[in-house]
C-alpha cells in the first residue's frame, strides 16, 4: 500500500466535454498547484481528452480514464475503461457495459435537483460499485453531500468525491483520499472496496457564473505539451 493515501479528484471535465473549458496543460498545472496525486477525467461522451492526457505522460500525474453518461435514471462515472459507454441507456444497462469494459461505475450527484436523480430503488436493483458523496458543483450542496451519504449508508456502498469541474480553477474542490499504490488499477480495486475517504468544499459562486459564462464562448483549441 501507499505510505500516505492518494489524492485524486475522481471527476474532472476538460475541453473535450461540450461545457468544459479546461485544456489538458491546465488540467496538470492546476493538480499539481492543488496537490493531487491524480484526476480522473470523465468528459462527456468522449475518453479523448483522457487519453492524451495519458499519452503525454503528464508529469507524473495519475490519470484515470473515464466519462459520465447521462442514463434513463442519473449520471454515472465508468471509471477505468478505454471503449465509449453509449448515452441514454437504462442505468443497469451502463452499469453492465462498464464492467464488461474492465471499469467501475460511480453514482454521480444522484441527489442534485437540479440533475436527473436517482431513484433509491436503482441502486437496489444495480450493480452500482459506489456513490459519488461530494460534488462541489451541486446545489444546495450541504443538503445534496448530506442526502448523498445518507444513500451510501442505506445501501451500503463506497463513498467518493469529485469537483465535477468544468473549469482549471475548480479542479480539486472536491476529492478521494484512496488507500492504494498509485497505479490505476490498484486505484479503482480501492475504491469497490471502500478504502476511500470523500473530502471537499462547495464552488463559489462567482465559479459557477463564470462558468456558466465562458461554456457560451467556448472553443477548444486543442492543447500541445
């Protein structure tokens, strides 16, 4: 096991999502500047952005392939998989693809009101591995964070946390301290078994307006290391 635990913000949005506006040099730059060991990135419907970001070797940030698929019931993170999980399936269907693709499968802001929730009775009726407990992206956040452990406890499941952000300077609001060597796979085996602690804070506000703001102009140019 690690010395110290990792700490891995398990969902980050870059350029390659259609509201994202964080080039992959920003991603690294702004890990490094929070002090995490590694991110996962879960840009929606596409793993590109991940996998140059693992390509470039990013200065030895751990980087976990990903994305969030938005199902017939909630959002969910395939962690760890390297084939694309087709949107608008049916959240046990997603679940199945995800781990037929060697990945693990997160529960993502399931109690947000604003978002498609979850229905308690998917998590009964799924193969879900955990929760996703702290978003700073939700609103109200404090009452979302509360709702979301209180879920994880019933159903007896991991808890994570992700910034959900969509901006370089929100990466790392949120965050897994996860007890694991840092490779990839011993990572997400930590997180199905629980050796996870979910830490983190709300966005402000003034983030989410400027985020808001800037996903209307955004154009990704691309990024070169």
């Amino acid at each position: 096991m690690s010395p110290s635990p990792l700490k891995i913000d398990l969902h980050v949005h870059t350029c390659y999502s259609h509201d994202g506006i964080t080039t992959l040099e920003e991603v690294v730059a702004n890990s490094k500047r929070r002090g995490l060991d590694g991110v996962a990135v879960t840009d929606h419907g596409t793993l590109a952005g991940a996998f140059r970001l693992i390509k470039a070797n990013a200065r030895g940030l751990i980087v976990i392939p990903g994305m969030e698929i938005e199902t017939l019931r909630g959002h969910v993170l395939a962690l760890n998989v390297t084939t694309p999980i087709p949107p608008k399936i049916s959240a046990s269907e997603a679940i199945q693809k995800i781990h037929e693709a060697g990945g693990i499968a997160v529960a993502c802001h399931p109690t947000a009101i604003y978002k498609m929730g979850w229905h308690p009775q998917t998590f009964s009726a799924s193969k879900i591995d955990a929760i996703e407990v702290v978003n700073s992206a939700t609103f109200p956040f404090f009452i979302s964070t509360r709702l979301s452990r209180s879920l994880a406890k019933r159903f007896n499941l991991p808890q994570t946390a992700g910034s959900d952000s969509h901006l370089p300077q929100t990466i790392g609001m949120a965050y897994t301290l996860i007890d694991a060597d840092p490779e990839v796979g011993e990572i997400v085996q930590a997180i199905k078994k629980g050796a996870t602690v979910p830490c983190g804070k709300a966005m402000p506000w003034e983030m989410r307006f400027k985020k808001a703001f800037l996903t209307i102009k955004k154009g990704c140019k691309g990024w070169m290391m």
